[in-house]
C-alpha cells in the first residue's frame, strides 16, 4: 500500500466503533483528505450499505486511486482531486469525514474547510472531525505540546487548534455540536449535525 500510515491502522477501529451508530442505510460519505485510504478501504468495508466518497489533495490523489483501485469494495467511489479552498463536489452528501487534517493546513483553510462542508452537507447531514484539539488554550497531554512545535517549526500556519476556534466555526456555518469524544493517543472525534438553514457571516 502506497503510503501506509500505522497511526491510521491503530486509530481505524476505535473511529469506526463511534461512527457506527450515525451511518445509516444508504449514508453517502464525503472523505476530506484521504491519505493512503486506510479509513475508507476498513470502514466501507464493515458497512456495505453505505457510500464512501474519498478524495486528496492533487499531489496525493494518484497513490490514493492505486490503493482504492487495488483493495477496495464496490461501496468505494473514484477519488476525487480535492483542496477546500476551491470548489467542492456539486452533489451533496449526508455526512463528511476527516481526519488528521485541521491541524496541517492553514487557518484560512480550516475556515475555507467549513464553508464547503456546510455547502456540501444534505440537511441534518453530520460533520466528523478526528485529530487533537486544545482546550482553553490549553494541550491535553505533553505530547500533543510537543506535537504542535513541530508542526508550527515546519509550517508557522499549521498547529493544533482551539477547539473553541473551531467550534465557533463550526456555529458560523450552521453546524451544531452533537458530541465529543476523547480517543487513544490524545485525539478526539468530534461530532456536528447541520441544521436546516446556515446562520448568516
């Protein structure tokens, strides 16, 4: 598999365990930043009445597609060439998915990254969103500290970000929060349900 990822092999099964009860028969899934496709390949796989619609990034997406290509199942789509600063898919989806995103790219992108979900969501339609968030201000665990240097080292627009930042965000564009849970390795999975009309800019 092209750019395997074993943080995505361990975190796979407990995502999946909390996304279970929210993808429902016929549920069209939107993945945002796809990566090797790990997530997509197990979790469509365990629930074959659903629709997973992956997609990546330009330089990403060719390794992406051989993967899909080669292992996945018939409730997988094409992936799709994707950057949410630009125009999103025409079709809507109940849900959209991402993982380990909102903390490498920009905070331009992580509003440009709402904006598209909340023209890209069916109404009540749900946002999930996995990765490390800080609370208050605050990290959850030493290593998520040291995880966010890294990051900002590497590209001062990226880091671990606010939870409060992001949920307001997530208000701004007609989203309401439906839970947040705490995952391994210091990560959460947190849940909005789109409401039926966007709150005004």
């Amino acid at each position: 598999m092209l750019n395997y990822s074993e943080a995505s092999e361990r975190n796979k099964q407990p995502i999946f365990n909390r996304l279970v009860p929210y993808l429902t028969a016929d549920t069209r899934v939107l993945e945002i930043g796809s990566g090797s496709g790990q997530h997509a390949l197990f979790i469509a796989s365990q629930l074959p009445q659903i629709s997973w619609q992956p997609s990546e990034q330009a330089q990403y997406v060719e390794a992406l597609a051989l993967n899909i290509e080669q292992l996945a199942t018939d409730n997988i789509e094409k992936p799709l060439t994707l950057d949410v600063r630009e125009k999103w898919p025409a079709q809507r989806f109940n849900a959209i998915y991402s993982a380990n995103t909102l903390h490498i790219m920009s905070w331009q992108s992580v509003q440009a990254f709402f904006v598209g979900a909340s023209r890209g969501i069916a109404p009540c339609g749900y946002l999930f969103v996995y990765g490390p968030f800080r609370y208050q201000s605050k990290f959850t665990a030493p290593s998520n500290r040291a995880f966010d240097q890294m990051l900002r080292e590497r590209d001062p627009q990226s880091g671990i970000r606010d939870f409060e930042a992001v949920n307001a965000l997530a208000d701004k564009t007609g989203f309401s929060l439906v839970a947040d849970y705490e995952m391994p390795a210091n990560n959460q999975l947190v849940i909005w349900q789109h409401s039926l009309i966007t709150k005004p800019a």
